[in-house]
C-alpha cells in the first residue's frame, strides 16, 4: 500500500506519495478527485527511496504510472530518484516531463516558489 500525505493549507497543494505509485490504489484515486475538485493548484512528489513498485514491478511499470498520473497533475516531481533511473528518463526522453529534485534544499526551494 502506498503512502499518500496531503497539504491542507490554501496555498498550491502538495501530494506526496511514498513507498509504492499505484493507480489501482482507490485511495489515491480519491485524493487526487479531492483535490482536483477543489480546483486548487496542486504539485506531486513522488519519493522514490525504496519504492515497492520500482523492486518489484521494474522500471517501466513505474514510468507508466507516472505518465498516467500526468494527466491528472500538473507537476510531479521525483524525490531520490537514484543516477540509475535518472539515466534511464534521459535515456527515454522523459527527464523534460518531471522535476528531479536531489536534496532537501532544492525541496525548500520548489515550496517556496509555488
């Protein structure tokens, strides 16, 4: 099971999902409906540190979730994504559609500027 943390402030909302992306998960289904209902701006971040789709599903399966996951967000940003996997979106011509952000700062940075 995934887990999902929701900003409850008004400000552009942030949805983090950490330990699996799974859109057959109807509990992220339903947070992203919320939030997109809200008609509130909102950014993912995904934390990829130890990501059970990524050991167990494989690289491709994750992108695919994130590609579906697009159509319903507006940014996704990846959180510790390893150089390996980084490699592989350039590689595949998908680092454009996501923000990789490398550490805590950078994090700080992305949330002050929305």
């Amino acid at each position: 099971m995934q887990k999902i943390l929701t900003d409850k402030t008004d400000a552009p909302g942030i949805l983090l999902l950490q330990e699996d992306v799974d859109l057959a998960d109807q509990q992220l289904i339903r947070s992203l409906e919320k939030i997109n209902q809200s008609g509130k701006a909102f950014h993912l971040w995904v934390d990829c540190a130890g990501l059970k789709c990524l050991k167990t599903m494989g690289f491709c399966h994750f992108i695919n979730q994130l590609l579906l996951l697009r159509h319903r967000a507006a940014h996704i940003t990846l959180l510790n994504l390893s150089p390996q996997h980084q490699a592989l979106l350039k590689l595949f011509n998908l680092n454009a559609f996501f923000t990789i952000v490398h550490d805590i700062k950078e994090i700080d940075q992305l949330v002050q500027a929305s």
